[in-house]
C-alpha cells in the first residue's frame, strides 16, 4: 500500500511522463544512476530520498506541499510567470491609483458645477423676479395714464 509522499510522487511522476519527458531523464534529474531506482520508488519498494525530492522540486518546480501532503498546486509558477505577475500587479494598482485621481477629480467637477447650477438658478429667479416686477410696474404705469386719459377727458 502506497502512503502520502510515495502516492503523491507516483501522481506527479504521471503528469510529468505526461508532457512527453522520457523516463530515463526524468530518473538522471532526480539523481538516480539507473532507471530501476525509479522504478523502486514508484513501486513502494524503496523510499523516495531526500536528494531525489530536492532534485525534483528543483528540476520540475514541484510544490513541496503537495509532494507531502497532496494538498494545493502541484506546480509552482515560474519565476518568469511570478514577475510577470508582479508586472500586472504594479499595472494594475497604477490604473487604480489614476483611476482615483480622475474620480476625486471628477468630484470636484460636479461639486463646482453644483455650484454653478444653483448659482444660475438663483440668477434666473432673481431675473423672473424682476421681469414680473417690471411688467407689474409696466402695467401700473398704463393704468395710470389711462386713469389719467379718462380723467382729462
């Protein structure tokens, strides 16, 4: 019966015959001087050794983790694929950051225009105030010299 790390091994093992690595290679990576080493360690005969799990996370960026404990990734990223990543992430929280900027601005814009809004409403009802107060005192005016028409007549 196969325990953790032997059945973790035999997975990874699998997955790496998978992406077309010869088995003899694979061995030689992982400091075995034969194939029939390998062969022991995936039949639970022997146990996988210390140098052979260095070797392995090393030369296959295995996952220590899931290695031992089956749990998490089976790979590691690259360190290409991690700058890359840090890449994005500088990228990306750049764009954020300008991405603030133009809101904060963008509300001092509104709040200026909000402003002016209600300054034009004001400056329109004080002009409506006016037109009416004008004609009022327009009409006042006509009255008055029609009043003064009819009296002189």
């Amino acid at each position: 019966m196969k325990f953790g790390i032997q059945k973790n091994f035999n997975v990874i093992y699998g997955t790496i015959m998978n992406q077309g690595i010869k088995r003899t290679a694979f061995a030689k990576s992982m400091g075995y001087s034969s194939t029939a080493q390998l062969s022991s360690t995936l039949d639970g005969d022997a146990l996988i050794s210390t140098k052979a799990v260095i070797e392995l996370i090393k030369n296959f960026n295995v996952n220590p983790t899931f290695l031992f404990t089956g749990q998490g990734p089976m790979f590691l990223a690259e360190k290409e694929e991690i700058e890359e990543l840090k890449d994005q992430i500088k990228f990306i929280e750049n764009q954020k950051n300008k991405s603030a900027k133009t809101v904060l601005e963008m509300r001092e814009m509104i709040e200026l225009l909000e402003k002016r809004n209600g300054d034009l409403i004001d400056m329109t009802a004080l002009a409506l105030k006016n037109y009416k107060d004008e004609q009022v005192k327009k009409k006042m005016e006509e009255e008055k010299q029609e009043e003064n028409i009819t009296n002189n007549n």
